[in-house]
C-alpha cells in the first residue's frame, strides 16, 4: 500500500510507476483503490465506473480496468453531498456527515470493499494499493475504509509517501507514524520522499534523520519531473494550466467549471505542439481564442446557471457567432442545446434552464446512468471513446454537428487523431504528430518507471515483501 502524509502527495503515481515496474519483472500487478472520491472517472470494459487514476494504473499494468479495482467512488455534487457509486453503480446522494457516522448506512462499505479486495487478489500479484488523503486523520479512523485498516485485512506492507516540496515533511512522516496504533504502526514498512527540487545530495544528512527519529528506512528521495505526462486525477492541477494566448498556435481554451469532470479529455490537445491549450472562465480569453470547449461537469445545471451569471454563455455565443469553434462534451454537450431540465430533482434544486442554444437539442436529468466504452465513426475512419453520464438527450446520434459547432457524450472524443485533424485542418498548416495517444501514455509509463526505479530502492522493495 502507498498511504500518505495528506492529499495530493504523489501516491498516485508511484502506484501507477509500480503497477509498470512490477509488469517489467514480470508479475501480474493490478491496482486497487477501496474508496476514491473523484469527478475524473471511467468507464469499464463491462460498462461499469471507477475512478479514472485506477483506470490508469491497471493501464500501466497492461490489464483491462475492473470495478474491483475500486469498489467505492464518491462523485461531490456539493460542498456536503456526493455521489455514492458502488461495484461501478450508482446508488444515489448521500451527505458527507451522514456517509462517515458509523451505523449510518444500510450496506456494509466494507464488506464490500474488502470483497473486492479478495477477489481481485485472487486474480493478480501483487495488487498496489493506494491510500487516500492523511492516514493520520484520528476523527475518521473508526470509519475509515480505505488506509490503515484496508491495509490490515490485506495483510499489506504500508510505504508512505509524504511531499517535500510543500514543506514540513519531517512533521508529517514522523507525525503520520507516531499517531498509528501500535499494531498499525507495524505495517509501515518504508518511507519515499517525493517532489524534491534541487541538489540531491542536499537531503542526504535528513534522510539519515528521518530513519533515525522514525525507525523505518527510506526507500527513496524522489524528485520532481518536467517531461513525464500521467493523466492527473484531481482538478486541482487545472490552477496551473491558466496561462496567456499564444501568437502562432491555435488557442483553445476549456471553460472552467466549478464541477469540472473527466478533464483528461483534453490531454492529447493539449501535448499537441500546434495548439496552445488553457483552462479559463474570463470572457475577454474565451472571446479571443480559436476553439471552445465546453467539458463535463457533475452539476450540469448548476454550472450552466453560474456561466450564465459570470458572463461566460454569451461569450460563448457571441464567440460562434464571430465563426469560432465550440465543442461540448457530456454536460458541455447538455449546456449547448436548447434546455437541461430536471423535474425530479436528480441533481438539485434547479428545475429548468434555458440552454446556450447552439444544437438542436433538449436534455431531461434522470435517476439511470449511462457508462459504456464506444465506438465511433468520424471522418470515414474508426474511433474510441466512452460514455458517463446522467441525463437523456432527443437525439440518437453519438456525435452532433453543425455550423462549427460539436457536441457529443463521447468522453476520449479528443483523443482520437482523425478528430483533432478536423478540428485543426483550416487552421493551422504544419502536419499532425504521428505518434498515437495510447502509443504515447505507453512510453510515458516506461519513463515514469525509469525515474522511479532511478531514485527508489525497488531490491529493497522487493525484499520487504519477501520478507513477508
């Protein structure tokens, strides 16, 4: 298990490096996640959803993605509300205070998630297991289902990863171990050091320190990394992709939504060396760019009423109507037509809103989701993307277009290369990378594996689980 000194420390990607590393040497690793509280999802082979990172791991680990892999998702609606998805379905809104009392619910989570923590062991070795958030978190731990007492009923050896690069990471590693239980506290095995900036050799005195005052060895001091791209699972990263138009590339600005979901859409554009791709909710960038798009979103009406109030729908209108592109995708794809309607309170409060009105459209929110991998025809050529979504729209076309303007529930629409050539086609000169998408992510794990295997002790790794 990789369990944390908080959130948003790198576990998820030193699991995703495993799943590849322990592929290479030759084993059968899958993921696995007991609870995930995430709006990036995917759907399975079976139709079913999880969270998208564990989708990327068992990628990584050259598997298809099971739902076992991650039993629980928690999809935020609100500040307070969430989404519970169980075994890949949903099974409606619980609220955040509600979920973690103890005896609250009338299905036993970890039951469940331990169920599937078996079967998928039965199946594969060794499974990577990834903590959430603090392991630390003293007020959650007789409900917690997902760090230490997950890791107890798999008999895991625990390795913590805590970040350096936001500071205190002595407080926090040494802290995370002294305030474990005794009998957890023995299942932490191993310490890695993430996003390091700097001289290497800076650290070796506090590595020292570290296994000193903690009595565990650290596996690694592993530093940060510029040219390596794994999908990110949290919205959080988007802060960094707010950036300035660009003279000679073809700006394309995603508006930012406050329920942004399945955001890696847009991944494959935006490594594109023709296009300048950048996250954004001001009205003067979305009126000066060349292509816009509308993404998913968990609260489609509420985001369409807040694009409404901040100014961003009519420049989205006035921006189709001056000739620029405007594509949507899922609940973008919803915002665009002529009304979202909600009679029953699916998502909240709001019973109707008027659309953007740029496809011929009308969409009702319904209790039934629609998860399902599909295939795709564009441009004469064979395509591949996949669906999650609540909410039917009276249309039966997967893809709907018309003057410069897309919309379509395909999540992936944007991975494909026959897409971004159309799209890009009137508007740029120079020839499109060759490289497929799933070629490329497969070269990005084998380097993330690299700098792993570069800066983490893996015989020491392999020799705690053989100890075992």
């Amino acid at each position: 298990m990789l369990a944390g000194t908080g959130s948003d420390v790198g576990k998820s990607v030193i699991a995703t490096a495993l799943c590849r590393i322990f592929k290479q040497d030759g084993y059968n690793p899958a993921p696995f996640k007991a609870q995930n509280m995430a709006l990036n999802s995917y759907a399975t082979p079976e139709g079913l959803e999880i969270g998208r990172a564990q989708a990327v791991q068992a990628e990584a680990a050259g598997i298809p993605c099971h739902t076992d892999m991650n039993p629980l998702l928690l999809k935020p609606q609100s500040d307070h509300t969430s989404q519970v998805v169980l075994n890949g379905k949903p099974i409606g809104n619980k609220n955040a205070y509600d979920y973690w009392r103890r005896g609250k619910s009338d299905i036993d989570f970890r039951a469940e998630v331990c169920k599937a923590f078996d079967r998928l062991a039965a199946r594969y070795n060794p499974i990577v297991m990834e903590g959430a958030g603090s392991i630390s978190e003293m007020n959650l731990r007789d409900t917690d289902l997902v760090n230490l007492p997950m890791a107890r009923h798999a008999k895991a050896d625990v390795i913590l990863v805590g970040d350096i690069d936001r500071g205190g990471v002595f407080a926090s590693v040494y802290g995370s171990i002294m305030l474990q239980t005794p009998e957890d506290r023995q299942l932490i095995k191993g310490i890695i050091i993430n996003k390091f900036r700097g001289d290497m050799r800076l650290f070796d005195e506090g590595r020292k320190m570290l296994e000193d005052i903690c009595g565990v060895p650290v596996l690694g001091v592993v530093p940060y990394y510029k040219d390596i791209y794994i999908e990110e699972e949290d919205s959080v990263s988007l802060a960094k992709k707010q950036r300035e138009l660009a003279e000679g590339k073809v700006n394309v600005a995603v508006v930012l939504l406050h329920h942004i979901s399945n955001f890696t859409d847009f991944d494959m554009l935006e490594r594109d060396p023709r296009v300048n791709l950048f996250y954004t909710n001001n009205v003067s960038d979305i009126s000066r760019a060349d292509i816009i798009i509308l993404p998913g979103t968990k609260a489609t009406l509420d985001d369409l009423l807040e694009l409404r109030r901040n100014g961003c729908a009519q420049a989205i209108i006035r921006a189709h109507r001056d000739g620029k592109t405007v594509i949507g995708i899922c609940g973008g794809y919803q915002m665009l037509g002529q009304a979202v309607s909600d009679p029953n309170g699916i998502e909240g409060t709001i019973a109707n809103l008027p659309g953007l009105g740029l496809l011929p459209i009308h969409t009702t929110m319904t209790p039934e989701k629609t998860t399902q991998q599909v295939t795709f025809q564009f441009e004469g050529q064979e395509c591949q993307g996949y669906e999650i979504h609540q909410g039917v729209s009276d249309t039966d076309q997967p893809i709907l277009q018309t003057d410069h303007c897309i919309g379509t529930y395909i999540h992936g629409f944007l991975d494909n290369p026959p897409v971004i050539e159309y799209l890009l086609k009137d508007k740029v000169s120079v020839s499109a990378p060759t490289q497929s998408y799933s070629a490329f992510k497969d070269e990005q794990y084998d380097k993330l594996a690299e700098h792993v295997r570069k800066y983490v002790d893996i015989p020491q790794l392999y020799q705690i689980l053989q100890d075992d």
